[in-house]
C-alpha cells in the first residue's frame, strides 16, 4: 500500500492532518531550495518528535573517510558527504513560558501545509493547545529566493485564541549540527565566531579538511497587529549558538508575527574575510525589499520558469500533480548559472548517496535542461566535466591505466573518485559512455558544435584510451572483449561482455575517431592544440579502430536477443510475476548472494542501449528485447520506469506506458519504494519528464530536424509542453483527435510529425 496522505491539486503539495508518522517524509515532499542552497520542510519550532533535520550549501561537502577494512591500489579514500549545514530557520516559540512543540501539545488543529509550486512557497497553518492549556493559532509561510540566492525568507505568525497571552519568538542560529550519514561520526564542522548586531545574528563556521568558510546569517523584524516594532532582542550565546529574545503581551485574536531573513554566504563566492560583510549586504537588499515584495519577486521568477517548462495535462489530477512536483524540484536543484555545480540524486532533499554528480545527469537530466531553458545550461554541465578531465584521468592512473586515459567517478564532488563500494567503483564503467552519449546528445540536439572542438574532443579522446585499455583480446573468441564489469542492472556485479557496456565502448571509440576528423578539417588551430596537448598519433587511433570493430557482443541464437552478459542464460530465469509479493523489494528482503544469482533486474540495461541508440535498431528487435527482458525487471532504481514507460509508448503499449510513467512521476509522492523519508529522488525527476516528452510526445532529432509521434493515454484528454529547439520554443498540444503546433520567434521552421513534414509559421498554430 502506498503512502495516500499528499491531496490531488494540479498546482500544490497538500497535507492535511497532523500526523507524526508522516512528519520525515514530509520533510522530504515540501522540501525547499534554489539551486545555491536548500532545507527539508523542518518544523522553525522546537520539535522534540522524530524528525531528519537538513540544511544543505550547494557545492559543500566533507571527505568521510571510506568505512572499509582494508586498502587496496586505487580505491577511494574517503566518500563525499553532502553535509548538514548550521541551521538558520530554528525558532523558539513560547506562549505563557511554554514552548510550543507540536509533538508535546495536548492537541493539534487545522494542521495544514501547502507547497505551492507555480508560486514557490511553503506555507503552514494550524491551531494548537499548548500543556498549560494556552491556544494558539498558529501560520508561517517561508520560501528561498530565486533573486536573491543567499537569502531565504520565514513569516511567523502567532494568534492567541481564549485569552490574551504572553508570547516569546527565540529566532537563533545553530552550527551544532550533525550529520545522519556519517561513516565515523567526525565532526564535520568547526565554528570559529558566533556575533550578534542589533537585530542580527552570525556564525561563521568551516568544514574539517574542505576547509569551505561559511557565514550562516539572520536579521529579524517583528510585527504586532501588522506594524513594525521596534523592539531590542535580549542576547543569547553559546559556543555555536546564538539567539535573540523577543517577548510580547498579545491580546485575543491579535496577530503577533516575526519576519526571520537568513542564510548563508560561502568562500565558493566570496573572498575570506568578506563572509559577515557579504550577509549583511544580502539582508540589506531583503529588508529594503521586505518580505511582501520579494515574495512578489518570487512568483515572478517561478512564473518566468513555468512559462517555459510546465507541461499541463487535462483529465488525471494526480499525473498533473506527479509530473509538476517533477518539474518543480528540478528547478529548485539546479538552474544552471554555475558551472562549477551539479545535480546530485538527493538535490537538497537529503544526504543518501553522498556526491554531487552520478551518470544520471548525463543520461537524464541533459534532455530536460536542454529542451527547457537556454543551450547555456546544458553547456555548463559539459564543461563541468570537462573541467574535471584531469582529475578522470588521475582517476584511471590509480586503476593502472596510462598515456591520458580518462576514467570518470562513479560519484564525485571535485572529479575524484569518491564511491566506496569496489563492484561500482572499478566496474561500473559504463558512465564514461554516458559521458560521450551526452556530448553527442548536446550537439544533436542544439546544432551547437563548438563544445566539441573547444573542449569535448579531448574529453572523447581520454574517453577513447579508457576503452581501449580496458578491452582485452580474446584468444578463444578472436575477438576484443571486456571482463569484470557492473552494467547499469547493479544486481549483476563482476560480470564479463556486458552488452551495453561493450556497445557503448564501440560507439565512444568510433564517435571519437569521427569527431576527431571533422575537427581537423573544420577547426585546425583547435586540433593542432588539441593534438600537441594530448600526443595522439595516427596509429593509436588505428589501433582504436581495431577494437572497435572487433568487439565482442554475447547473443542468444535462440531467443534471438542480445544477452546482457555472458552468463545470463545460466540463471533460473523465473520472471518477476512469479514471485511471492511479501519478497519485494528484493533489495530489502534477499541476501545480496541471492539478488547477484537471480535474473532480476534493476533497471534498464540492455533496454537503456535501445534507449539511447534506438536509431541503431528495427523496432522489431526493440519489441524482442523488451518482452524478453522487462519481465525480468524489478524496477528498483528510480531511474528504471522512465526509460521503460518511452519503450513501451514506441511500442504502442499505452496502458503499460502510462503505468510506468505514474510510478515514475508518483515515486516520492506515493512513495513507491518505502524511503521517502530519506529524501527525493532528483535525478530520476528529469526522466519524468522525458516519459511525457519523448516517450508520449515521441520528441526525436532525426536528420537535424525536430520529429514527433505523438500517443495520448486513454485517460488524458489533452497534454502539452514546449521544446526550445535551436533558441525556437515550439508548443505542442496533444489531445485524442489532433496535434497542435505553435512556433514562437520569428523564423519559419520545419517539422516532421508521424513521418510527415509540416512548415510552421511563427505564432500561426498548425493542427495535425
């Protein structure tokens, strides 16, 4: 049974009811963020119930040291951990001396809370009886300002309801924080000054080893009846604490409120020394400003990015709902004005997985940045790993590989390595391929072919060497082969010819060689560079070419498939429908000895090399591979029914596609795999979008031009997104009878949708 508490609403995160067992996942749902920082939906309050407290600075990690026994040549020595940052939002809130604690009160009212995504903010409303029998009512709104990235914003409002009351607002902040995800329990932050101004307060503290300086700032203004007070706070400090006291007597139906700016201001930004300097600058825009005015700036800012990436849906609430939230917490993680970030699995939402950059934004998260903001963006996040080049290539120097091969982190925060578990560390290599598929991708895609020989060629050659050194040649088979590796199915580990592996180092190895061609003719002063920088001679890229073509690929004559590594028709092959419900999820009731010798698959292996190079294959071998493998598949990764729903959708299996798709849309909202409390799934929220977009749409570049084949699921009467193709944005409306085009800008374009080629006019819609 899946979690049913989040209320249907198209624009809206909705709970109502007051319920302590949901508390962590809500942290998780109505979490916050603004691609510089981000909280889970904590409780300002004191909260003394179960609860996962978490602030989080883009870009800020700690090197945990790996909790492993012993130390091998090449392995990681430590596991990024994304880190709790020193909160900002606490308030202490005492009515008549006691403090409200919502797990403590003897009763809880009206409790609501709202995450308004078309608007950005978070709002809260409830009535509470307090131990000593004082009721309260209670409502705070808080968003993190997309204008002002280092500012986040709280309006806390307090109503006595019987009686007049004494009340005390505590705003404080507290770098005595730990982290959940810790391998050793080290302290992961050193505080070094807590100081109070006026009606300011600051700590600057920095993490252990990173040595990233951090300044965690508040400035407050407190209001009786709606008017501004001037009031002194009463002053209290601690060793990595500082609050300030502000007590009030309220009378009945009186609004007593305070309005709590905060944040945080980083060495990534500004130089040592400025931190304090640099917060207050930031809370003197936002009290200019004040909280009404930039809550304005807000919704004009998130209205801007729905302007461009809503995707409407008329006829099923709960997909609406599903594919916004999607959308919504994509663009809270990262909005792409920083080359230097990245999007992580967990965003601000939580610390599982550590790291900041898995193979999920190459093979995810590029298609909906591309298609639904500037080329710009998606550019940064190829420079990202370009900028990270010589740290892969040290990555893959660890490991015994030379002469510039380049192996990309599994996981990574600054281009290291920084994954613990050896099956995935050393095998899981197929990232690398992802890497070059989202070189190629970006290019197909925005005609935009000065990355490569600026800076993707000598990424592709680095990716080329890899694979080069990592195939063998096989006497038995007289062919080049690739052993001990973990394809994108992890419950396969130290398997030999994984299909999709092997096929993404045929295709890397033969991209390059192209790619070095064209850049040779068309950019000579690029490719001189290029050529002096990396020493490569015409008879290594021959001998490239060797193992290219001479790539093994393991085949089953008689499922006429190709088998996603060598052993695969060793295995029992009992499909998933066999299997007793109460063992699902495998992961969490088998023994790992038994998930690594069973047929189950994770996710898309064999079906995510279909996926990506689908113009490779005839449908009719899409169609084998997927009945022969999707029976086998458990999907539990998040990143499994996105790529399965497209598949499906280019079958034509409407039904199965759209059950893929609400599984992935609805993941966290429903909580489909019982850890939402953990956090969100990111990544994977970027192939939400492309199950609508590619899959339902059937979005494709084909001869450099955009193609649709457009499917609706009988239980939609209507959807529709924008594409921003080449700086054109085309709007495409799909219902049961007909497509419609619109073409903003003012240059004609073509077309093609269901094979057929259409001209559109600027802002003249077609319907097909």
């Amino acid at each position: 049974m899946n979690q049913e508490y989040i209320k249907a609403d198209k624009w809206s995160i909705i709970e109502e009811g007051f319920d302590q067992e949901t508390v962590m996942s809500s942290e998780s749902l109505f979490s916050l963020g603004n691609g510089a920082m981000g909280q889970r939906a904590n409780f300002e309050e004191r909260y003394t119930g179960p609860t996962f407290q978490g602030s989080y600075i883009a870009g800020v990690y700690y090197p945990d040291k790996t909790r492993v026994g012993w130390w091998k040549n090449g392995y990681p020595e430590y596991f990024a951990k994304v880190l709790n940052a020193p909160n900002w939002i606490g308030m202490d809130v005492l009515v008549n001396k006691e403090p409200l604690d919502l797990s403590t009160c003897i009763s809880v009212d009206g409790f609501r809370r709202e995450l308004n995504m078309k608007e950005g903010w978070y709002k809260r409303t409830f009535k509470a009886t307090l131990p000593n029998n004082a009721k309260v009512q209670v409502a705070i709104t808080r968003f993190l300002s997309l204008d002002l990235d280092e500012i986040g914003a709280i309006d806390y409002s307090v109503v006595p309801m019987d009686q007049d009351a004494e009340i005390t607002f505590v705003p404080y902040l507290d770098s005595g924080i730990t982290n959940v995800d810790s391998n050793w329990d080290d302290k992961f932050w050193n505080t070094t000054s807590v100081d109070s101004k006026d009606s300011r307060a600051y700590i600057e503290a920095h993490t252990m080893k990173t040595n990233f300086k951090t300044c965690t700032f508040m400035g407050v203004e407190v209001h009786l009846d709606g008017k501004k007070m001037e009031m002194t706070p009463e002053v209290s400090q601690k060793e990595t604490w500082v609050g300030h006291s502000y007590t009030q007597k309220v009378k009945q139906g009186t609004a007593f409120s305070l309005i709590k700016f905060g944040g945080y201001t980083v060495s990534r930004n500004h130089k040592t020394g400025t931190l304090v300097a640099a917060a207050d600058s930031a809370l003197d825009k936002a009290f200019a400003l004040g909280f009404d005015a930039l809550l304005q700036n807000q919704k004009k800012a998130w209205e801007a990015i729905w302007q461009m990436s809503d995707i409407t849906i008329e006829g099923d609430v709960k997909a609406q709902q599903g594919i916004r939230f999607n959308i919504f917490q994509l663009n809270q993680t990262y909005l792409g004005t920083d080359s230097r970030l990245n999007i992580g699995p967990k965003g601000f939402t939580g610390e599982k997985y550590g790291g900041s950059t898995y193979w999920d934004t190459e093979a995810y998260c590029i298609p909906f940045y591309m298609a639904t903001k500037n080329q710009e963006v998606a550019r940064n996040l190829l420079k990202y790993r370009y900028d990270h080049l010589e740290k892969a290539i040290a990555n893959a120097h660890k490991l015994g590989f030379n002469n510039g091969a380049a192996l990309y982190p599994m996981v990574t925060m600054n281009g290291e390595e920084c994954h613990n578990e050896w099956e995935i560390t050393f095998e899981e290599i197929h990232r690398n391929g992802a890497i070059a598929f989202a070189i190629y991708n970006y290019y197909r895609f925005t005609g935009d072919y000065s990355y490569i020989p600026e800076m993707g060629l000598e990424v592709l050659i680095g990716i080329a060497r890899f694979w080069y050194q990592r195939a063998n040649f096989s006497e038995d088979k007289q062919k080049f082969v690739i052993l001990g590796v973990t394809g994108p199915n992890e419950y396969e580990n130290n398997v030999n010819n994984n299909w999709y592996t092997n096929y993404l180092a045929k295709w890397c190895i033969e991209y390059t060689i192209k790619q070095l061609q064209k850049v040779k003719d068309g950019y000579p002063d690029d490719y001189k560079r290029i050529i002096g920088h990396t020493r490569l001679t015409s008879n290594e890229t021959d001998k490239w070419e060797e193992v290219a073509k001479g790539m093994y690929f393991p085949y089953s004559e008689k499922y006429e498939v190709y088998l996603q590594q060598d052993g695969f028709l060793d295995k029992e092959l009992i499909t998933v429908d066999k299997l007793d419900k109460m063992e699902r999820p495998i992961n969490q009731k088998w023994s790992w000895d038994r998930i690594l010798r069973s047929p189950y698959i994770k996710q898309a292996d064999v079906l995510q090399c279909f996926y990506f190079f689908e113009d490779h294959f005839s449908q009719e071998m899409l169609e084998k591979h997927f009945d022969f493998y999707e029976p086998f598949t458990v999907h539990e990764s998040s990143l499994s029914p996105c790529v399965h729903s497209i598949q499906a959708a280019k079958l034509d299996r409407m039904d199965q596609a759209y059950r893929f798709y609400l599984r992935t849309s609805r993941l966290d909202l429903d909580d489909y795999n019982k850890e939402v409390e953990e956090g969100l799934h990111i990544t994977s929220m970027a192939g939400t979008w492309m199950s609508i977009v590619e899959g339902f749409g059937g979005l494709r570049v084909i001869d450099d031009k955009l193609s649709f084949t457009p499917r609706i699921p009988k239980k939609w009467k209507s959807y529709s997104f924008k594409i921003n193709f080449r700086n054109r944005i085309i709007k495409v409306t799909v219902s049961e009878s007909s497509t419609k085009f619109i073409l903003e800008g003012n240059e004609q374009m073509s077309i093609r949708c269901k094979g057929k080629r259409i001209e559109l006019n600027p802002h003249e819609e077609i319907s097909v």
